[in-house]
C-alpha cells in the first residue's frame, strides 16, 4: 500500500473545546455525520446569539460537505442578578396586616417571607450581557473544536482512502481476468452452437459452416466487452486520480461508483460466460463496499 497524505475526509468526526474567563466558562462541542449536503445545526445561550452568524461562518470555511450539530454552553461564574428590596413598601404591607389583624380581632403575625411575595416589594435587577465582550473567547473556542472535528475527519478519511484503493486494486485484478477471459466467450458459443445443430440435425444433412461462422460473428459481435472493460478500467484510473485532489471529491466519486455499476451490469449481460459472471458477482460485492464508504466522503 502507498503512502499519499491524501485531501480525502470523511464526513464523521468530532471536535471540543473550552475557553475561561473571569466572568464565563464556555464549551464548544461539535459533532458531524453524513449528509448530502452542507447543514449546520447550532445550539448557543440566548445572551451569545448575536455571535450565532460568525460561529456559523468559522464552521463553513472549515466543513464543506455534511451536517454538523454544535453546542455551545455558558457557564457564569458570577451572580448575573441582584435583588432590590422596596423597604418602604414592605414597611407598609407590615404596618397594613398588623392593623389588619387588630381590627378584626385576630392574632395573626405576617412573615417577612410573605411581605416579600407581595407586589413591588422585590425587584430582580438583572445584569445586561454584552456578548461582544466573550467574542474572542467564543471564537477561539469554535476555531480550536473545529479544527479538531477537521482533524478527526482527515484521520478517518486516510483510513477510507485506503480501503477504497485497496479495493480498486482488487477490483482492477478482476478486470483484467476479464480481459483474459473474454476471447473464450466466443469460442465457447461456437462449440455450443455446433453441437445443437449437429444434435438436431443428426448428420442427416451436411453442417453448412459459412452460416455457422456468420451467427457467431454476430454474436461476437453483441458479446463484445472490450469497449465496457477499457472505461472500467479508464474509471478505476480516474478514482484514484480524484481522491488525491485538494477539494471534497464525494460527489464526484459516487458518480463514478454509478458509470462503474452501468459497466460492470453492461459486462454481466453481455458476456454469457459462466467464469466471467463469477468475477461480476465479485465485482458488484466490491463495488458495493466501495459505494459505502464513498457515501461518508466529504
């Protein structure tokens, strides 16, 4: 097996990090799968959503091709809130039940628990959140848990494009057994054909060769596999070149496992050879293989 740093990536993978501040504490998780096409879903706290467009931008220039779930959480390590008390007004509901109390002669005592509960008596001062101010922490959290997801994606990615080339190489074999098979083709239907005729006619007439030279020319003619063999082995060949190409290659590699299905089937109908379908069913076993692993290939 070669050794090529290939730009193949698979779309699975996973990435985290985390930054700290005085103030936060944020986790950055990120988690992507196969999927068509390019679909980030995100997950951050309410107070970081103005951040939402440029978290989303980080990702896209770094995932081309599959859905990737990210989750951002917030953790405050200080008291976002603080209570005012309305003393005044508490002063007053108190001076109110106990009055209360007196005029219609019963012995009841107020809590400070409930005068709390009473309206206007408590106001929660909430503190306002400027998210620019955790813009740099955010996004160095994003950057370094994308950069491991990418990091994780091209390891998983070496480990398919070593599989699939593996397989081509075992695949190209296969094609060339063809190859060599495939004169035989003719042959053997000549043999077949001469001997029914001379079954069924019993000697009782002479065997006119011309006419029996002539229906196998046109059966070589239809069970002709050079031209299926030569592209099969032209898309063998272009797989291998498109894998090493520097961009997400997926879609154009499950193309070609498609014009190599259409081959092969092309090979198996044409070829009426019982070697030669033996090795098609081992093709189409492998190139099914191949078919899924090109499906996790950004």
């Amino acid at each position: 097996m070669r050794q090529v740093d290939t730009m193949v990536h698979s779309m699975t993978g996973y990435g985290r990090a985390e930054r700290r501040s005085e103030r936060i504490h944020l986790i950055v998780e990120m988690r992507s799968v196969n999927h068509r096409f390019n679909e980030i879903s995100l997950r951050l706290p309410r107070e970081l959503g103005a951040l939402e467009d440029a978290v989303r931008r980080t990702i896209q220039s770094r995932v081309r091709r599959g859905r990737v779930d990210v989750f951002i959480t917030m953790k405050s390590d200080t008291v976002p809130a603080a209570l005012q008390v309305n003393w005044e007004l508490a002063r007053q509901y108190a001076e109110a039940a106990r009055r209360m109390s007196e005029m219609l002669g019963r012995q009841e005592e107020v809590s400070a628990y409930q005068i709390m509960g009473m309206p206007d008596v408590i106001h929660v001062n909430e503190e306002q959140m400027d998210p620019e101010m955790y813009r740099i922490p955010l996004m160095e959290a994003v950057e370094e848990a994308g950069d491991m997801l990418v990091s994780m994606r091209k390891i998983e990615g070496q480990a398919l494009y070593e599989d699939i080339f593996l397989r081509l190489k075992y695949m190209s074999q296969l094609v060339e057994n063809i190859k060599e098979l495939a004169p035989r083709v003719t042959e053997s239907y000549r043999e077949r054909i001469r001997a029914r005729i001379v079954e069924y006619i019993q000697e009782l007439v002479p065997l006119d060769e011309a006419r029996l030279l002539n229906e196998v020319a046109l059966f070589a003619e239809r069970a002709d596999i050079s031209e299926e063999i030569t592209r099969l082995a032209s898309h063998f060949s272009q797989f291998t070149q498109i894998m090493e190409e520097g961009e997400p290659v997926g879609r154009k590699l499950d193309f070609l496992v498609q014009e190599c299905h259409r081959e092969i089937n092309t090979i198996g109908s044409k070829a009426n050879y019982l070697e030669i379908s033996q090795k098609v069913v081992i093709l189409k076993a492998e190139l099914e293989k191949v078919k899924e692993q090109v499906q996790n290939i950004e």
